[in-house]
C-alpha cells in the first residue's frame, strides 16, 4: 500500500545521506494533486510545497492546500498570469527571461513588497526549454539585482530528460559551478543562497553536486 507518509520519509532518508550534513529543503511538486494528497505531504514533514499551473494554484489555495508550509511556484509563468503569482508565494524558481524579471518587480513594486525569485538556468541549452543560457546568467543576475521589487536568492534548473546519468552529473556540476561564481561577486539587493535542481529521479545526484532544494513529485504522491 502506497503511502504519502512514508514516501516523504524515504525521500528525507535519502536527501540527509546525499546531503552530509548539509540543510536540504524539500519541497513537495503537487502539480495535478488534491489538497488532502497535499496536506498529507505537510503533515508528513515537507519544508515547502511547489505548483505549476497558476490556475490549479489558485483554486487550490483557496481550498487551503498548501497551510502551514510556504508555497511556491515552479511552473513557466506566463506575463499575463504574473498578477496572480506575485506576493502570494514566498518564492518564484521559473523566472526565465528579463521580461519576465522587469514584470515581476513591477507588480511587486505596485504592491509595495519585494518577491524572491529564482532564475531558471537552460543549462542543456535545450532550444524547447525557456531560461536563461548558462553565458547569460551572469548579465541576468545583474538585472535581477538592479530590479527593483525583486530579490535574488539563487538558481533553479531542469537537466534534459532522458540523459545518461554521466551527462545529469555534468550538468548538475555546471550548476554549482554558475552559483558559487554569483554568489562570490556579492551583488547589492541579492542574498544567494539556494539551488533549486533535482527531482524524483535524480535527486541524490543533484544534492551530491551542491543542491540544497529539491523538488520532488513522483516519489512522494507516486505518478501522475
Ligand atoms: C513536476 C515537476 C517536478 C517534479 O517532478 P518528479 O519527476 O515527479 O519528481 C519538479 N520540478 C518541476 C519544475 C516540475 O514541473
């Protein structure tokens, strides 16, 4: 008998030994999950919950899925969707373009509060996949920092599906390699501290690399 409980404990147990002490956040990928799936995954001990689809969100929300744990989001958020993403989640990992980042800051500005976010790295550089390319992260953390409205807080990435698990390895490294270089040059208004990358089937991969957040759907409300 599948169990959410349990799913969530095995991924703790596994996230702690990949981690070696180090703190890893897990956030629970409930995207097509109902709100009794998702509370049970709070109940059962995840540190954040993270959705996709701004409408699903919403009508979620409203039925008080997500209490008790910050909510984020990690879908491509469309321009016109941004009004109903910004200062009701604690953290954005899918900001994917400095149009994206410009709206963003704006609407939080119009609010008077600053949205966290992540910037989504295409770090196969994957023509189907938006984010920013690995040679543009730098010039996009610059942006971010000079936004008003918004902080910085890190780097998110999905590595191409299908690949060997050598290649997920490299790009998990690439990843860590783009976070140490930001998070070295100090930007003013920016405050790096997580990388958001690994989910249900290489999550130990990505926290061995340098990952302290993972988000992780199949492996604890099983497929979708
Ligand atoms: C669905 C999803 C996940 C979780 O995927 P699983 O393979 O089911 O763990 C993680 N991140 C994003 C952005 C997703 O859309």
């Amino acid at each position: 008998m599948f169990s959410i409980a349990d799913n969530v404990k095995a991924v703790r147990e596994k996230t702690e030994q990949a981690a070696e002490g180090r703190e890893i956040c897990l956030l629970a990928a409930s995207k097509t999950k109902g709100p009794e799936l998702i509370r049970e995954a709070i109940r059962a001990g995840v540190d954040a919950v993270g959705e996709n689809r701004v409408n699903e969100m919403t009508e979620k929300a409203a039925l008080g899925a997500y209490e008790g744990v910050p909510l984020h989001f990690i879908g491509r958020l469309q321009k016109n969707k941004v009004k109903f993403v910004v200062g009701r989640v604690e953290l954005i990992h899918s900001v994917d373009s400095p149009e994206l980042l410009q709206l963003i800051g704006r609407k939080a500005v119009q609010l008077g509060i600053v949205q966290d976010i992540l910037l989504e790295i295409n770090i196969g550089r994957e023509e189907s996949k938006g984010g920013f390319s690995p040679e543009q992260t730098e010039q996009a953390v610059g942006l971010a920092a000079a936004t008003e409205g918004v902080r910085l807080l890190g780097l998110m990435a999905i590595p191409p599906v299908g690949d060997v698990f050598s290649e997920k390895y490299t790009y998990f490294d690439e990843m860590y390699k783009l976070y140490v270089d930001i998070r070295a040059k100090k930007y003013d208004n920016t405050f790096i501290n997580v990388l958001s990358m690994g989910m249900s089937g290489d999550y130990t991969q990505a926290i061995k690399a340098g990952s302290n957040m993972v988000r992780i759907g199949s492996a604890i409300f099983g497929s979708r």
